[in-house]
C-alpha cells in the first residue's frame, strides 16, 4: 500500500532514504471506505488531506434544488481535499464520496506539518502540489465559463483519458455542466460520427 504514495513523492524529485519514509508511513493512516462511503460532507471540517491508494473519488457541490456539481474525480495517485478547510478549519461546502470501494491514506493537518519539518524536502512538493491544484480550478473555472461543450469534452478526456470505462455518463455529464443526452451528442461529434 506504501508503494504507491513513496513512488508519488520519488517521481517528482523528492529523494526519500528508509529513515524518511518510515517518517510518512508513521504520519499517514490506512483507511478503506466502500462505494458511495462519504469521506468528507458538506458543513464538515476536512480533517484530513487523502491520498488515492485504490478507487474513484468524487467532489462536488449540491446546490438549493438538491442538484450535484461534481468540481473533481481523484483516481488512483491523485489527492483529494477542500485545502480552504483543511487549512482554515472552517466547514467545507463540498462533499467526497466514493464511487468504488477505494483504499487511501490519510494525514492530518498536524502530521503534515510534522512531516514537513522533518523532511524539508516535502515543503517544496506540498508548495508546487497546491499551486497546481490552485492553477487546476482556475484552468476548470474558466473552461467552465468559456468553452464550449465540446471544448470542456476534449478537455475532460486528456485530464480523465480511463475513467470514461469506470464512471457512469451522468456523473461525467454532471461533471461538463450538461446533460446526459448532450453528452452522447458529444461523443459522436467528437468521433466524427
């Protein structure tokens, strides 16, 4: 299970000898959470910042009329998190489900930041790693409100290019802003039919 996360860190830079990874492995918990387990819910405080082991994550918004927004998948090697309130420790406005069973680890605000000193290393990942979630939803905002469907379509497939065998079309139509139907009008539009 520690694999996975230690490949994480290496593949970007960060050298980690056994001392420092028995440090992260005594920082971060194991969890397993089944399909539709929620992980963080709206009005909660996110308690912890998870790291996808095995599985598919969702996040999203349910608006006034009880509609869901999906703002993010978080597959296997991806994190998943409202950083707003893990770092603030205000209540979050998003919910994290699953959509498989999933195996992930988790660490705490206090333990990350334990971690931090004792691996400065792990300060400049965490930096560039919040940057480009910050770049990512600014990216996602403005696709939102500028491209076409088709546009956020083409978008969706290079960011997400396997989970189209592994979400249903109502959850990835949910995630487009549009409707299952236009999604399948996409779908020929985008292979030329």
């Amino acid at each position: 299970m520690w694999d996975l996360l230690i490949a994480h860190f290496t593949q970007r830079n960060i050298q980690l000898n056994e001392e420092q990874i028995a440090l992260i492995q005594s920082a971060f918990h194991y969890r397993k959470f089944r399909k539709h387990q929620y992980i963080l819910q709206q009005g909660d405080i996110a308690r912890y910042d998870t790291f996808v082991i095995k599985g598919i994550l969702k996040t999203y918004l349910v608006d006034e009329k009880g509609q869901e927004h999906i703002i993010k998948f978080s597959l296997e090697d991806w994190w998943a998190n409202d950083l707003y309130s893990f770092h603030t420790e205000l209540p979050t406005s998003y919910t994290i489900d699953c959509l498989e069973d999933s195996e992930v680890l988790q660490i705490t605000r206090k333990d990350q930041e334990k971690l931090i000193e004792r691996i400065p290393q792990l300060h400049q990942y965490y930096h560039i790693t919040y940057r480009n979630s910050i770049i990512a939803y600014n990216r996602r905002i403005a696709s939102s409100l500028c491209n076409t469907a088709l546009e956020r379509y083409q978008e969706f497939i290079i960011r997400y290019p396997q989970i189209e065998q592994r979400v249903s079309n109502h959850l990835i139509a949910s995630y487009l802003g549009i409707t299952p139907q236009s999604l399948s009008r996409l779908r020929k539009q985008a292979s030329g039919n």
